[in-house]
C-alpha cells in the first residue's frame, strides 16, 4: 500500500515539477527585464499573476490556453495527447521525465533508505528528503534545459535542507555529531566550489554550483561523504561528456551543466554512501 501511495504522490508532484520549472523560468525573464530598466506594464502583471505558483492555472507552454482536468493526468494525457498540447498541436517538451523520475525516486529512496523508519520523528526525517528529492527533479530539468540553477528553488530547497539536518539531528543518539558532520560538508563542498569560481572568474564552475553545494554539503551530513559526491559527480560528468568527446562534437570548451551530476552523486551517497565508503576501504585493505 505505502508502494501505491509514494508512486502516485509521485507522479502528482512530478507534474507539479513540470510547471514549477516552467513557472520560474518565465517569471525570471520578466522580472530580469525589469531589473535592467524595463517599466513593469500591465501585461507583465497579468503575465506574472498567471505564473504565479500558488494561484495560476496550468497551461499551455506555447498557446497559453488553460488546460482541463483531463489534459493534466500524469504520463497518460501526454500519451493520449501524444506528446502534443490538444489545443495549439505544438509539441510539449519532457513531461514524462519529471512524472516519472519522482515517483522512481520515491520508491527507491524507501526501499534503501539507509536509516530505520521506527519512529514518528524518523518518518519526518523521510518526508524531509521527499521534499529535496522533487527540488532536486526540478533543478536538474532546469539545469540541463537551461544552464541554471535558479536561486528561486535553490534557497527555498536549502531551507529544507536545513529542516532536514535539524530533524536528524533530534532523531539521532549524537545530534552535535549529525550537526558538525554537515558543517563540515559544507565547507568542504561549498569552499572548493567558491574556490573554483574565484579562480576561474566563472569559467569552470558556475555560481549555481556555489549555492548548491551548502545544499549537498547539508543533505551528505560528512566530510568523506562530501569528497565521495565530488567524485561521483565527476566520473558520472566526464561519462556523460566522453562519448561527444570521442565524436568530436565537444571540446573542452564546451559548455556543460554540472548541477544534475552533482544532485546525482548526492543522491547516491545519501542511499549508500557507507556501503560505498565500506567497500572503499575494504579494497584498500
């Protein structure tokens, strides 16, 4: 039954997802355009008003056209529709990732979570990392669509985040271990990314990267399981990029959002970061 309930939450809040990233998107243009000395109009109140998350109404992409109940059922108006808007005919971009993803990640994240789920407070701590997990979907779908990570969901998510390593701690036996282990990520991550930045005056890593990284550093909890994502984020990186790399289609110019590996190699480390660290250490002994 809890299977049933996480995969259809999942699903609804993958949806959610779709339109959050979308939303954000659109209101930065505006408000960016307004910051570089555009008069705000009445059209961009109308516009931002439509976008705004909480009291807008899901829409179109391309026509703007309000949609019925029946087009925002997950996964199957997008392939009844398939994959097209059913007012304008144009194509409707990745929906079934952000639907299916979270839902998978729902499941999996129950199946091997790494803590026991004894205790009403132990649950908190779960339906915490739920909360990053559909953050986590969001920045990715925007990274890779866009280059960004917008600090419209990075700062909400870190309030979570912080949530998160408050709950830990009064769940766990050592709450100033809990609390200093995830100091530490955070200077550990956050201080080699600000690091990267400052050097390569944004060449190498972006600002997102930055803001991120107090994310992770929160949600890994350890300095070794910080260094464990920054290396699972880089091999998972460099494999990404390999194949256009041996195709020539890529250089070592090319433009590349590091945010997605970098939630990647946080997720995992979350999951099974002892097993990794175990089976580390037991191959150098």
């Amino acid at each position: 039954m809890l299977y049933v309930l996480l995969i259809i939450t999942g699903l609804a809040l993958g949806s959610f997802v779709n339109a959050l990233v979308w939303r954000v998107y659109e209101q930065a243009k505006i408000t960016d355009q307004i910051e570089h000395g555009k008069k705000l109009t009445k059209a961009d109140k109308v516009a931002l008003e439509k976008l705004s998350i909480a009291q807008g109404r899901s829409m179109c992409l391309h026509c703007k056209h309000e949609l019925a109940p029946k087009d925002l059922i997950p996964v199957l108006s997008w392939l009844s529709l398939r994959g097209k808007c059913r007012y304008c005919g144009q194509r409707i971009p990745d929906t079934p990732v952000a639907e299916l993803l979270v839902p998978a990640l729902f499941v999996a994240s129950y199946v091997w979570w790494p803590y026991a789920l004894n205790t009403d407070l132990a649950w908190f701590v779960f339906a915490a990392w739920l909360g990053i997990i559909i953050g986590f979907v969001a920045l990715t779908l925007y990274d890779f669509r866009w280059f960004l990570l917008p600090d419209r969901i990075v700062f909400p998510l870190t309030g979570i985040g912080v949530v998160y390593v408050a709950l830990r701690a009064l769940e766990a036996s050592s709450p100033l271990q809990v609390v200093g282990g995830s100091i530490w990520a955070v200077v550990i991550l956050a201080g080699l990314f600000y690091a990267l930045f400052t050097v390569s005056n944004g060449r190498w890593i972006g600002g997102g990267d930055v803001k991120l990284a107090i994310l992770l550093g929160l949600v890994v909890g350890g300095p070794i399981e910080a260094l464990l994502v920054i290396f699972i984020s880089s091999l998972t990186g460099l494999g990404f990029m390999l194949p256009n790399l041996l195709k020539g289609e890529a250089t070592g110019k090319s433009i590349v959002p590091f945010g997605p590996f970098l939630i990647a190699g946080t997720i995992l480390v979350v999951l099974f970061g002892q097993q990794l660290i175990d089976w580390y250490l037991g191959a150098l002994i």
